[in-house]
C-alpha cells in the first residue's frame, strides 16, 4: 500500500501488515466517510491455498494497522467493503460466503442472509439517498437490499428488547404500465426485468419471543416429566378442545393518523426474530376484508392523505392484546410528477370515501341478492317433490326468480340482449366499477362522468334496496307456507328475516 500525506510529494510504501501473510495482494482499499485518518484495506491470499478472510483498519492515515476480520468464515476470503455514510461503526463485507454487517466497527459480524444466496460478493455500493445497498454477485446477478436504514439502529440494541426500527417517509404513487398490465407486460419471459420495491410503508421490527400455545405449554412440560422420568399423563378431552380452539397468536399492526383516528388494522402470524411488514399506504375497504388463498387481507381502495401517521405493534394471543415496543411516528407524501395531477387532493380524498361507501352498500345488495336466488333454487328443489304440494307455489316460485333476474339486470346491466350485440344501458355495478378502478389508482380529480356515475348509483340504490326487501319478505311468507305444508326446513335464513 502506497500513502502520500496532503502537501507532500513523496510516496511511502507498505508492506508488512499484522498477521498478513508476505505473498498476500491487495484486495482493496476504502477510505473512510467520515474520518480522514480512518482507511480499510482487504488481503487476499488465495493463490497460495490460503483463502482466510484478511481485513484490517488503519486509523492514523495507514501508520498502523489492526485486524477486523473477527469471526468472519475462516475460508471467506473478502472481496469487497463499504461503510456507512451516517453512521462509522456500520460497516459491510462481501466474502466467499456472501454479505455481512457488522454495527460495533468490526468486531462482531452477523451474516445478512434474507433472499440472498451464498454467493460470493465481489463489490458492494451504497445509493446514500435513499439508503440501498447494491451487491454485485459473482455469476448470481445484482442484488439491492432497500434501506438497510434500520441496522443503523442496533448498535444499541437489546436483542431481549421488542422493537419498532424507525420508519423512512413513505413516496406513494401509483405506477405506470407502459407495458401492458404491469411488469413486463406482453414482451415474454425473454425481456430482462428486475421487480421495483413494493410501494407504500416498510416497517422493520424485532420480536424475541413469540407466545406459547397451550399445546406448545403441554409439550414442553411433557418433554421436562419425560427427561425427569416422571410418567407423561395424557391430555383430558376438555385440555385438547380448549387447544383445538384456541386462537392462533398473531401481531396486529394498527396506523393511526396526527389526531389519533385509527386509519388501518394489519395482521399477521406471530414469528420471532427480525422482520419486516409493508403497508400499501391505503384505506381500508368498507366493502369488507377478503379471503384469498386462506388469507384474509383488508380490501384496498385509495391512498391516505400525506401527512403525519403513526404505527403500533401488538401481540395477540389467548390472554389478550398486549403492546410491543413504543409507537413510532412516520410520514407520508405523494410522488409529483403525474401526468394529470388532482388540483384539490382534499376533494379527491372526499370523493374516493364516498365511493367506497357507496361499493360497501352496492356489495351488500349483491349478497343478499345472491343468497335470495340460491335459496330459491333449493326451495324450488325441495317442493318440487313435496305430497299434496300446492299448485301454485311453483308459479309463486317462478315469480320470484322473475324478480331477482330483475335486479340482477339493474345490478349488472342485460347480460341478454349485450350477447346478441345490442346497445344497453349500465347496470349500477359497471358503473360503479369505472368510479374505483379509475379513481382508486390514479391521482388525478374525478371526472365529470365518474360524478355522474356516483349520483346515479347513489339515487338508485335505495329503490333497489327496497325493491329486494319486498322479494325477501314475499320468498319469506311462501317459504312458510311450504313448511307448513310439510317441506323439510332449509337453512332457516329466510324464517329469520
């Protein structure tokens, strides 16, 4: 290693370093960010059999030296180095085993494993405004862990202590689809596309423990009576129901905005250790949650305001809700720079709310309607072969299904005469279906035709409301009849209405 102090013009050579072996190369050298006597400088020995990783730091301008490899893999030989531009003692190393980090400046290091696989790490950059590390990966591709910002906090960390790292101002937008449903499109698996990070809110935690379950709590007691020798006593029909029914633990995330209204619920199973958990930034549905794939997620509708919000981790399990870690504060903005940006973002957001009411409303219609026409299909089932059935329930039955079909044109225009390529009018859910999809993931102000469309179905809900509450109350009373007549109870829906 060659130095050359400022205001000299002489070059002074190197070459005997603590525990390096004389035929070692230099690997690298990185100046320190933040100290200019501070420099860190990697050995790499591995063309004489030697693949031990060599990392040492100098901090009187390269006079002396000491090694900082501490517990890194002992066949790792290290390629690359960064340290953090806001905090000195951050530091990471690429090696033949992959990343790792170290908070103490070097003298313990902790492997970042979480979707990359071990692979050696021949350079390693840090984008400083938006805190991402980017890797380069010998024969593995390119790898950017988004805001690594949170290690920075567990220099002083307690890993007996649960926690809420702090949470990066969130840039919502919504994304452009130049290419046809998002991704890459219509191109095919030949056009190269890396994913963008996820928008909305990364929050990052820490969980030391998770909650027992009872069947945890009575295996790890039958496993102590069992290393004891006592005689393991099998679980009572009461102890194996109450474990049956128990509740699964899991954490709740809940936002709240600067006066202290709740905006959102996240859940999500218990698991331990560190974690992340990205809010998309929107409101919650009133339509109600959904269910996908055995998960049950909050139904997605606009962006919240910018502005001030804040996030508090809970446990919940048999015994209750129980706090994690202190509530952190964090912000939200809009990305600028939209095409048609919305020139009364107060407007929009009132707009939007209204919209979801009015899809809340409209879906619950479409679900009393819905369990109406199947509970006519098996009442139709069923007298159809009652004895001494009278003659006209069927007709009545008939009539009935009339009336549903009614709405269900109302509710999704006719569906008859758009096969035979007629012109027809909208039903309430197609339009109400231009109002979200269009208004819901753009920025820009509701259109004249998206207000229209809010005010039609918001005057003709009420009288389809109505019209389907007089269908239930008379699919009600024959039902009755037909039960009086001898029919078998159905499901008893309709005799509770």
């Amino acid at each position: 290693i060659h130095i050359k102090q400022a205001g000299s013009t002489e070059w002074v050579k190197s070459e005997s370093f603590p525990g390096i072996p004389s035929g070692a190369y230099v690997q690298g050298i990185w100046p320190s960010k933040h100290d200019k006597n501070r420099v860190y400088a990697a050995f790499n020995h591995h063309k004489y059999g030697d693949f031990k990783p060599y990392l040492l730091k100098s901090t009187d301008g390269g006079k002396s030296w000491t090694s900082i490899q501490s517990n890194l893999p002992e066949r790792g030989t290290v390629y690359a180095f960064a340290e953090d531009h806001k905090n000195a003692n951050l530091l990471f190393t690429g090696t033949e085993f992959g990343l790792f980090t170290s908070w103490d400046s070097g003298k313990e290091w902790n492997a970042l494993k979480s979707g990359l696989p071990t692979v050696a790490i021949k350079d390693i950059e840090i984008q400083e405004r938006e805190n991402d590390l980017v890797l380069a990966t010998f024969g593995r591709g390119f790898y950017i862990l988004d805001d690594y910002s949170p290690l920075r906090e567990l220099e002083n960390f307690t890993k007996s202590e649960a926690k809420i790292f702090s949470v990066k101002t969130a840039k919502l937008f919504n994304p452009s689809k130049p290419l046809g449903y998002g991704g890459a499109g219509f191109q095919g698996a030949g056009f190269y596309l890396a994913p963008n990070p996820e928008i909305g809110v990364q929050f990052t935690y820490y969980i030391p423990e998770v909650s027992k379950s009872l069947k945890d709590l009575r295996k790890e007691k039958e496993k102590k009576d069992f290393e004891s020798g006592v005689v393991i006593a099998y679980p009572t029909s009461a102890e194996l129901q109450k474990e049956d029914l128990e509740i699964e633990p899991y954490h709740q995330l809940i936002i709240t905005d600067k006066n202290s209204q709740e905006v959102i619920r996240l859940n999500k199973p218990q698991s331990k250790g560190l974690k992340q958990w990205l809010w998309d930034g929107r409101y919650p549905s009133k339509e109600g949650v959904s269910n996908y794939n055995g998960k049950t997620a909050n139904r997605s509708t606009s962006f919240v305001s910018e502005g001030e919000y804040f996030a508090q981790l809970y446990a919940v399990d048999r015994m209750g809700t129980k706090a994690i870690g202190a509530k952190q504060s964090f912000k939200i903005e809009y990305l600028k720079g939209g095409q048609l940006p919305s020139k009364d973002l107060k407007n929009l957001d009132q707009f939007q709310r209204k919209a979801d009411e009015a899809v809340a409303k409209l879906s619950a219609i479409e679900e009393r309607k819905n369990r109406l026409s199947k509970e006519l299909k098996h009442m139709r089932a069923n007298a159809s072969l009652l004895i001494n059935m009278p003659e006209a329930s069927m007709e009545k039955i008939s009539d009935l299904e009339f009336k549903i079909d009614n709405i269900e044109i109302k509710l999704y225009g006719n569906s008859r005469l758009q096969k035979l390529e007629f012109e027809t009018v909208p039903g309430l859910m197609d339009r109400m279906g231009s109002i979200t999809w269009n208004s819901y993931y753009n920025s820009s102000d509701p259109t004249a035709m998206q207000i229209d469309n809010l005010k039609i179905v918001q005057e003709e809900m009420p009288k389809l409301a109505n019209e389907l509450n007089e269908t239930e109350e008379e699919a009600r009373k024959l039902y009755m009849q037909l039960i009086n007549s001898g029919m078998p109870e159905l499901d008893g829906s309709l005799e509770q209405r």
